[in-house]
C-alpha cells in the first residue's frame, strides 16, 4: 500500500468515526461513574450499611460529648464501633483502579494528542472522586467517631483505627502506582501536570490530617485508659505478696506492648 493509500484511509476513517469521537470522553466518563457508583452501591450493602450524615455533624456531635463530660464530669457518649468494621476494602480499591485503569487505556487510544491530557484527568477526577473522597476519606471519618474519648472507659479501648490507618494505606501506594504509570505520563510535559500535582497534594493532605487525628485520638484514649488503670489498681498492690507477679509496672508494660505492636503494623516505615 502507498502513502497515498495510506493517507487516505486516515482521512476516511476520520470521517467514519469522527462524530463518535467527539464526544467519546464524555461517554467515558459516564460509563466510569456508573461503574464506580455501582461498586460502591453493593459494597456498602454488602455491609448492611446506609452511609452516615455529613462528617461536620458528626465532629460537632463529638465535640459537644467532650464539652459535656469536661464540664460536667457526664459521659453521655455511646460510641458505635461496628464491631470493628473499618469499611475500607482492598478489594473494592483494586475493582475500581481496574475499571478506571481500562478507562484510561482507551482514553490514550480514542483522544487525540490535543485532548489527551484533559481527558486524562477527567477521568482521573472521577476515579480520586469514588475512591479517596467516597470510600477512604468516608471510612476515615468513620474510624474517626468510633475512636473512645479519652478517660471515659473502663475497658481498654479498643484499637479499630489502626486497622484503618493499615488499609488506608495500602490504598494509597495503590494508587499512586497507578496514576504513575497510567497519568503521569500523559500529562508530564504539560500545563494539566500542575493541576495533576496539586489536587493529588491536597488530597494527600487531608487524609494525612486525618490519619495524623485519628492517632493523636487512640493514643489520648490509651493513655486515659492507662492512668485510669493504673488509679483503680493501686489498692491492688498493698495486698499483694512480696512475690507477687502482679505490679502496676508489668501491667503497664503489657499494655504499652499491645499498643506499640498496633502503631507498627499501621504505620510501617516508608509510610
């Protein structure tokens, strides 16, 4: 075949095809919402669960038990743990970055060099939409309420939000390999690399600051629990034998133990 042949097959498939082109990212981006949305749709009902009221209302319903039981020395707060549910799901993290990864496969292929780095970070959008502020930001604020307010418990508190820092996590590094080979060199050397950049950095930040609150709040909730702990326990020690296992120091220790052995599986080094 001759480069003339060549050329004018181009231009006829252009022809062909060209009206389906046209609005081809927005059908994309369509068909990726509804995969996602869908995904998520049976996940949480999966769980049994009707996803909570606004996060705001929630931290402001937290504050006001802290007010409350500091002012009035009143614990009114009935915390909902889930019986350790964490709502986040590495299943659900790989399902959704396989559709958006096929996405933006045919995105390299149907866009033309001009679109390309838009409709890139289209669909990129609608990914970080579904998958950060939906399912991870959402399961955080949840690991967020279930986390006991400092000295109000008899009990050791449980350590729910580790597990959440954990997959948090994992979904991230999950993440970021993706967009690393599948966005990254797409918008590279131009001007959507900026925009790429800052609202990856910006939401970086802000599951940061919820992870950085979340910790600040288990370990405030053990270290309560601890110095409540050891109070109660303090009579136990004037009736225990001289060669007694028992002392609030091994005690102490035991516990210390517990809580370092979380903090380390959530929070490996290179996180």
């Amino acid at each position: 075949m001759s480069a003339m042949d060549d050329d004018l097959l181009n231009k006829l498939t252009q022809q062909i095809f060209q009206k389906h082109l046209a609005t081809y990212v927005e059908i994309e981006s369509q068909f990726l919402t509804r995969k996602c949305a869908s995904e998520l749709e049976k996940f949480y009902a999966s769980k049994n669960h009707q996803k909570k009221p606004a996060e705001r209302f929630q931290e402001l319903k937290r504050d006001m038990q802290e007010l409350i039981r500091t002012k009035a020395n009143i614990n009114i707060a009935q915390v909902e743990d889930y019986g350790g549910e964490t709502f986040l799901s590495e299943e659900l993290a790989i399902k959704m970055l396989q559709d958006a990864n096929a996405s933006l496969k045919r995105c390299r292929v149907l866009s033309n060099e001009t679109d390309l780095p838009t409709n890139i970070i289209k669909l990129n959008d609608i990914l970080l939409k579904y998958l950060m502020h939906e399912h991870a930001t959402y399961a955080l604020g949840l690991g967020l309420n279930i986390i006991p307010i400092a000295d109000t418990g008899r009990q050791f508190p449980h350590l729910y939000f580790f597990d959440v820092v954990q997959k948090t996590n994992i979904i991230v590094h999950l993440l970021e390999d993706q967009c690393n080979t599948s966005v990254v060199p797409c918008v590279i050397n131009t001007p959507k690399y900026s925009e790429y950049i800052f609202k990856k950095r910006t939401l970086m930040e802000q599951i940061e600051a919820k992870l950085d609150q979340g910790l600040d709040r288990t370990l405030n909730a053990v270290i309560g629990w601890v110095k409540l702990y050891l109070t109660n326990e303090q009579k136990k020690t004037d009736y225990n034998k001289p060669d007694s296992d028992f002392t609030l120091t091994s005690a102490a220790y035991r516990y210390e133990d517990l809580v370092c052995k979380h903090y380390v599986n959530a929070c490996p080094c290179g996180n």
